[in-house]
C-alpha cells in the first residue's frame, strides 16, 4: 500500500493566508447583512457590528412597503441584464474574432481603434445628444441595453484568447470546408468556454449595478432599473430622517442606515449566485486572455 505523503509545511501557511483571505472577503457582507437587521438607535452609538445587538426588521418592511416597485425594478434589470449579456458577448465575439487573425488585414488599424475608445470619450454631453436625439434612446429598454453593449478591454479578452487557440485548427477547418463563421461557431466558440464566462460576468456585474442609464435616458418609473429605484427610495429615506417634522422617539425612527444595508442585500442576491457556477472558468479565462499578445 502506498504511503501518504507527508503534508508541507509551506501548504499549510498557503492554506492559511487563503483562509484568512476568504474571510476577509466574507466579512463585509456579514457585517451588511447584521446591519440590516440591527436597530437604528444601536448603528448610530455603536457603529456597525458582525453580529446585532438588537434585531430590528423595520428596514425590510419599509422596502417591502414599496415591494410593487421593487419588483418592477427587478424585472426591468433581469431583463436588462440577460438580453444585455447576450447581445455583448455576441457582438465583442464577431468583433474580437476577426482581428484575433493574422491574415486579416488591417487587423492592427481595428484593434487601435477600439483601443482608442479606452483612452478617450467624447464627454458627457455630445453623448446624451447623441443617444436621445439621434439613436433616440429615450424612455424605452434599448436605452438601457446599446450604450453599454460593447467594451474594447472586453474585446481585447477575447482576441486575446482566440489568438491563442492553434492556428492549425483554423486551416483543417478551411480544407474540410469551413468559411469564417462555421469556423468561429464549430471550433473557437466551443473552446471558448472560459473567456466566454469571465467576460460575460463582467457584463452581467455591469448590467445589474448600472443606475447611471436610468438616470439620464429614462423618465417613467415603470422602466427603471433596480438600481435607481432603490437609490431613489434610500434619497427618500434620508430626507425624512433629516426632516425637522420626524419625530425622534425610537418607535418613531426612520432606519436610514438600516435601509441603505437592506437595499444592498436585496440587489446582491441574486447575482451573487452566478459566481459559484462561472468560478472554474473565471481564472482560465482571464489569464489566458490578458497574457496573450
């Protein structure tokens, strides 16, 4: 029978800065989640705390008060967030696949121009003019999905990545047949699993966080993201807390912290679920795609 081998030392000390790492990771959001279950009087003497003094639910029942908008503000954002995805890693992938080959020409000339829209923006206001008066991005979905939908570091990712796959594959695809999009659909796309997922959780990350499109492009309520309908009831929140006619008894007392942390835990929910399914492909896929020249 063979023998077990002898753990190392250095493993253990690895495993223990690792350890030690997770839980530094992990603290912030139990500490978000005790907040928002602690009464309001205990955050403002005590400060924040990983577990409650008192557990007070006040500030989930003034955001389930308003659990129609949230709701709405949930279905605008997944939707948002799931045809956003999509479309971006669809679009980056036609992009980022054809400056990824060598025989393309004028591949550097593309490649500098996406570059370009890293290192420069026309500001905000040639922006808004363009998105409301000329692609007229005003008050509907498509005003949430199209100014988001390509990133040039996402591009670059992704041509990276497909620089690295064989370029043999490439030409026993052409001999058996193969033009340019059966290629990217039967070869590169099935080994493109990794970046696939690392860029399209960057995508989905920025997708369900944006407030600032709803902001700007959209008016009606009906239509805007999660994101804004909960800073905008959180602005709420805090105008009553500072109002002179509140009353300050601590039945009374509007949980202004207690919200903003209840407002985090509802927006961090479900998105959080994707991490455990993109996780083996997250490193692969990010390593592989920023190291490639």
């Amino acid at each position: 029978m063979k023998a077990r081998s002898a753990v190392h030392p250095g493993q253990i000390v690895l495993y223990a800065v690792v350890i030690l790492m997770a839980l530094f990771c992990v603290v912030p959001f139990v500490i978000i989640l005790a907040s928002s279950m602690t009464r309001e009087t205990d955050i403002l003497t005590s400060g924040y705390n990983i577990y409650p003094k008192h557990f007070d639910f006040s500030a989930y029942r003034y955001l389930f008060q308003r659990m129609d908008v949230v709701l709405t503000g949930y279905k605008i954002t997944g939707l948002v967030t799931v045809v956003g995805t999509i479309a971006s890693l669809a679009i980056s992938a036609m992009l980022a696949y054809p400056i990824s080959l060598r025989r393309l020409k004028y591949r550097n000339f593309i490649s500098g121009y996406v570059l370009l829209t890293l290192l420069f923006n026309g500001g905000m206001v040639p922006w808004y003019i363009i998105c409301v008066k000329y692609l007229h991005l005003h008050n509907n979905l498509w005003a949430l999905i199209l100014p988001s939908l390509v990133n040039g570091f996402n591009i670059f990712l992704m041509r990276n990545y497909f620089s690295s796959i064989p370029e043999e594959m490439h030409e026993s695809a052409k001999i058996d047949g193969a033009g340019e999009v059966r290629t990217l659909w039967s070869i590169v796309l099935p080994l493109s699993v990794p970046v696939f997922a690392s860029v399209g959780l960057f995508i989905a990350l920025a997708y369900w966080n944006d407030w600032w499109l709803g902001l700007m492009l959209i008016d009606k309520t009906e239509l805007q993201p999660l994101q804004l309908l909960l800073r905008t009831i959180v602005s709420n929140v805090d105008y009553l807390a500072n109002s002179s006619i509140l009353a300050t008894s601590i039945d009374q007392m509007v949980p202004r912290e207690g919200v903003k942390m209840a407002a985090t835990i509802i927006t961090i929910g479900p998105i959080i679920f994707l991490y455990p399914f993109l996780q083996r492909y997250f490193v692969k896929g990010l390593m592989m795609g920023a190291v490639k020249g």
